[in-house]
C-alpha cells in the first residue's frame, strides 16, 4: 500500500519560497563583478570617473541584494522555528538551520542602524569591501585588486560565508521538497480525461 504524503501547512510553502528565494539571490550575487584597472595603468580621468561609477553601482547592487537575501532569511527562519513543534522530522535540520543563521539576528539591528558604522569608518566603500572579504582586511585600497568579485568566500553582513549559508539553504529546501513535494505540478484538466477525448477536440454542437 503506497504511503500518503503528509499534510502541507501553509508555512511550509513560505517557509519554501523564502528559501528559494535566498538561494536565486545568492546566485545573483556571485554574478556580481567587476574588472578594475591596474596598478602600472595610467586612467584619463573620464576613465577613472567611469571606473568610479561602476564600482559604485557595484556596491549597490551588492549591498542590494544582501540587504533582500538577510530579510528573507529571517523570516524563513522565523517560519523554521515555528514549524519546530508540529514537524517532528525536520527537528535536527531546524535546529541546524537556526543556529547557521544565527549571527544574522545580530547583523539585522546593524544593518539598520548605520550609526555605530558610520562612526566607526564614515561607511567607506573599502570598510565595507573589508568586512565582507572582498580585499583583504590590511589592504590599503584597490590598487594591486585586478578585479572586485563576488565568490562563495563573501561574508554575508560580514559575518556567514556566502557558499556556507547557500549549502544550508539548499539542504534545507531539498528536504522540504522530498518530504512535503513542494514543486508538484497540478494535474491538468486534460490528464484527467479519457484518451481518446483529450486526444481530439470535440466537435461544436449543431443549433437546430
């Protein structure tokens, strides 16, 4: 006898779609790139105005895309701890999950609250690109830095490995898919009908 799947609560499609949606922006950011100039490379000014540019819309968007990524990890671990009690099997991966997560609770509240930042380093775009890995912490500037790049060694909000949280995610929503079948298409209308009729429209019925 085949064994029923369990019942789906809501919260495990929010729970999903955060997830889900964590992992597509975390794939954006390690998209994220730029060439830079070198160190022996005399720029024109409206090279280097340009190469400003770039490497503040670089930050934007980085900037952008953590900011999206860390709210959405806290609600889908917000969702987690909910579901902690009901879903006795994801216990061991919840409790994973939350304590993985944990340092972004922390980093939120820093997050939004720029004044200790911009005290400490008048949010410099380097301080910035130091405390997440993007050059190195003793690093004078963006010299001998061939490029700006963003890999799974970011730290995201300066505190979790990018390719460390993105494996967490991943396993997390693998299982919620194996064990709830998150991603199931809908039975169509025509599936549901004999073959021969699905097979061929039917004809339009004559008015008399």
């Amino acid at each position: 006898m085949a064994v029923s799947a369990p019942a789906k609560h809501p919260s495990i499609y929010l729970l999903g779609d955060h997830l889900d949606a964590t992992l597509a922006m975390g794939e954006d950011l390690l998209t994220e790139r730029i060439a830079l100039a070198g160190p022996a490379e005399m720029l024109a000014l409206p090279h280097l105005l340009r190469q400003n540019r770039e490497i503040g819309a670089f930050l934007a968007t980085v900037r952008a895309l953590e900011l999206a990524m860390t709210a959405r990890l806290l609600q889908a671990r917000k969702r987690a701890e909910e579901m902690r009690r009901r879903e006795t099997r994801l216990k061991p991966l919840i409790a994973l999950f939350v304590a993985g997560t944990a340092p972004l609770v922390d980093a939120a509240a820093e997050l939004g609250d720029t004044t200790t930042r911009d005290f400490d380093t008048g949010d410099t775009a380097s301080a910035f690109l130091r405390s997440r890995g993007l050059i190195a912490r003793d690093a004078a500037g963006l010299e001998q830095q061939p490029q700006l790049a963003v890999t799974e060694e970011y730290l995201v909000a300066g505190r979790i490995r990018l390719g460390t949280l993105l494996d967490l995610v991943a396993t997390f929503l693998d299982t919620l898919d194996t064990l709830y079948d998150l991603y199931e298409e809908p039975a169509t209308a025509a599936a549901k009908l004999p073959a021969e009729l699905a097979a061929t429209p039917s004809e339009p019925r004559r008015v008399t």
